[in-house]
C-alpha cells in the first residue's frame, strides 16, 4: 500500500492499494470499501465481489485502487 498527499488546501490524503485478483469475474467492491483508525494506524478493507453466471478466467488480474483517507482528527 502506498500513499499519496495532494499539494490542494486542505492537503488530501489518499490510500493507493494494489495488486492481484483471482480470476476475470472477481472485482473490488468500491461502494464497500472501508477505512478504519486505531491510535495513528489506519486499516483499509477491500472488499470483492464474484460476479455469477458469466464466464471466467482464473487467470491472476492486477487492480489499483484509490482510497481517501480522512487524518482531519489526528494531531499533528
């Protein structure tokens, strides 16, 4: 995971998650993604969602996903 801060006012603050999938039906579940904080550590689950009755490749599939993340409560 990696992530990036805009150069906007205020700053912006975004989650870059990436890798692999399972096959062509598996997507990330965008509406569903969750960010959770703990102290000063975040946590992001990336939900997926299996689409049925198409065909699929169980062909490896990257994805990338941008994720905002809201720090407008911690300290500085």
């Amino acid at each position: 995971m990696m992530i990036i801060m805009t150069r906007s006012i205020p700053p912006q603050i975004r989650a870059v998650a990436s890798g692999m999938l399972g096959g062509s039906c598996e997507n990330i579940d965008s509406e569903n993604i969750t960010v959770t904080r703990e102290g000063n550590v975040f946590f992001v689950d990336l939900p997926t969602l299996i689409q049925d009755g198409v065909p699929c490749t169980r062909n490896l599939v990257p994805f990338e996903e941008y994720i905002p993340v809201n720090y407008s409560s911690l300290s500085a």
